[in-house]
C-alpha cells in the first residue's frame, strides 16, 4: 500500500464555475465603480489640470489591472507567467512605438517655427 498524498482533490464542477462567475461579479462591481469614478472626477470638477490627468491615468492603470486580473484570469500564479510576461512585452513595444512618434513629431514641429 502507497502512503502517496494526492496532489489536489477533484475540483467539482459546480464549485469551479461558481467561482468563476463570483470572480466575474466581483471584477464589474470594480470595474463599474473605477469608470464611475473616471466620470465623476471629470464631471464634478473634483480634481482639475495635472492633478486631474494623474488621477486618471491611475484609475485607468487599476482599471487595467482589475480587467487582467478578473476577466483575463491573469495573475502571479506560475502557470500564468507566462501570459503576463507576453503582455508586458506588448506593452512596452507600444509604449517604444507611441514616445518615438510623440518625439518625432515634437522634434519636426521644434523644426517649423520660424
């Protein structure tokens, strides 16, 4: 007889898909209160010129992170490293590609003015 520990208990099929559709209710609560948020600090004037935009830029950096996270089932787990490692290479590529055309076009307007 084997004195084996099993590795992990069957995962039931009920159980995995209520967790799932809790993951999803959870990740549009969040997503629908950071988007409300986004409006509300535009519409009510709660913050206002670089104070807004850096208030912006982190709700949409949360709100980035709360759709990785809950929708795309994206996180530090090692099995998905390698997901994420993908991303964060997309992202990088398009943050290299959108500052060299930002700096091209300064530099091309810096060249106009007389």
């Amino acid at each position: 007889m084997s004195n084996r520990i099993p590795a992990e208990r069957p995962v039931i099929e009920g159980e995995d898909e209520g967790h799932e559709r809790r993951s999803y209710v959870i990740g549009l609560v969040l997503a629908l209160a950071l988007t409300t948020g986004a409006f509300a600090v535009v519409w009510l004037d709660l913050l206002s010129g670089v104070a807004a935009l850096a208030g912006l830029g982190l709700l949409a950096l949360i709100q980035a992170v709360v759709h990785l996270r809950y929708f795309l089932h994206i996180d530090l787990q090692r099995s998905h490293r390698d997901d994420l490692l993908l991303i964060l290479f997309t992202v990088l590529i398009l943050l290299i590609m959108v500052s060299g055309t930002i700096w091209i076009l300064y530099d091309q307007h810096v060249r106009m003015m007389p």
